[in-house]
C-alpha cells in the first residue's frame, strides 16, 4: 500500500463516520453517553483537515498524525482509543516508507490491536471495539498466509469485522460505561465495534 492508499483509507473512513454519526450516537445512547458518533465526527474531520494543511509524505507519518489529532480533539474513551491504535500502527510502519507490503500493515494493525488492549485492557467478549478488530486482524493474517492478495486479505477483515460487531449485540458489557448496566447492555450493539467495521469498511475499499 502506498501512502496515498492510506490517506484513501483515513478520508474513506471519515465519510463513513460522518454518514453513520446519528447511527452511532443512537448505539451509544442505549448503554453509553450518547456521544460516540458525534466525537468520532468531530475527530475524523479534524484528521482530514489536519492532512488538509499538511500531509505526511509517509504511510507511517501519516497515521501517527491522525492518531494525534484524534487524540487530542475527540473526548471520552474514543478520541485515545482510537488514537492509539492510529499511532501504534504508524508506529509499526515507520516514518520512511512511502510504499509498505501486505505483511506490513498486517503487523501495523495487529500493533493498533495491541495498543487498544494496552489502553483499554479489553479481552474477548467484553463487548468493545476488540470484538470486531481482534477477529478482522486475525482475518487478514491468514489470508495472507493463504497467499491471498492485500484486497482480498482487506475483504476478508472487513466480514470478519462486521460479524465481531453483531456479535457483541448478545454479549454482557464488562467494560466502559455499558458495564454499569449490567444485563441491560445485553441486546444492543456496541458503538466502538460498529465504528471498527467502518474503518475495516473503509480499508477494504481504497485497497481495491
């Protein structure tokens, strides 16, 4: 992928975000504060704008600018949970590379994985952003052991994503503010998983 693919990938996931901020919102009211789609909003316009004023002439620059941003614009636990995983996988990629392989983002997004785990302590089946991204890493890691090609690894993640997040419909909160709610965040899906699907969504998309 190039870094132009990257930023494909990071202004593909803004529109989605935008599009679906009211979807999200409503997830969050029921086991949340309500406020999930319009901080994601509010964060992916301020990234774009910020790759507006000046983009990074690097894949690796580039998302670590974009987890900046976020973290620093979007409140509550999505502005640093997402950040991070934005910066870890910049991280992972490097500040020279212009062009990186499908094994490379691979191992960028399974270190994105790593740094949600080391923020948010998340473990399957707590009903949060890990149960969509842990499954569409794993997805796209034995696609490419497959043989398989970067776009069909991407479409691979992006179904195993959107199956992780119906999946967290049934499940009991165990972390975050749904947790409070006991038995009654059972039924409602979670809102940091629907925004992972539209990132993986979004991947899928400039990578084909």
């Amino acid at each position: 992928m190039t870094t132009a693919v990257f930023e494909q990938w990071v202004r593909g996931f803004a529109d989605l975000i935008a599009a679906n901020r009211e979807h999200l919102t409503e997830l969050d009211a029921a086991i949340g504060d309500a406020d999930h789609g319009s901080n994601m909003d509010r964060g992916m316009k301020a990234a774009v704008a910020a790759l507006d004023e000046s983009r990074p002439p690097t894949a690796g620059a580039l998302l670590t600018k974009v987890g900046m941003t976020l973290v620093s614009t979007v409140g509550g636990a999505s502005g640093p949970l997402f950040g991070t995983f934005f910066m870890r996988m910049g991280g992972s990629l490097g500040a020279t590379a212009e062009t990186v392989s499908a094994g490379d983002v691979a191992a960028a997004l399974r270190a994105g994985l790593g740094g949600i785990v080391d923020r948010g302590k998340a473990a399957p089946g707590d009903k949060t952003m890990y149960d969509a991204l842990a499954p569409a890493v794993e997805a796209l890691e034995a696609a490419l052991t497959d043989q398989a090609t970067l776009a069909t690894g991407l479409k691979a993640a992006r179904d195993a994503a959107a199956a992780g997040r119906d999946a967290t419909t049934p499940m009991l909160a165990r972390k975050g503010r749904a947790s409070y709610l006991g038995e009654r965040s059972v039924g409602h899906q979670d809102p940091g998983a629907a925004s992972v699907a539209l990132l993986l969504d979004a991947a899928a998309d400039a990578a084909s």
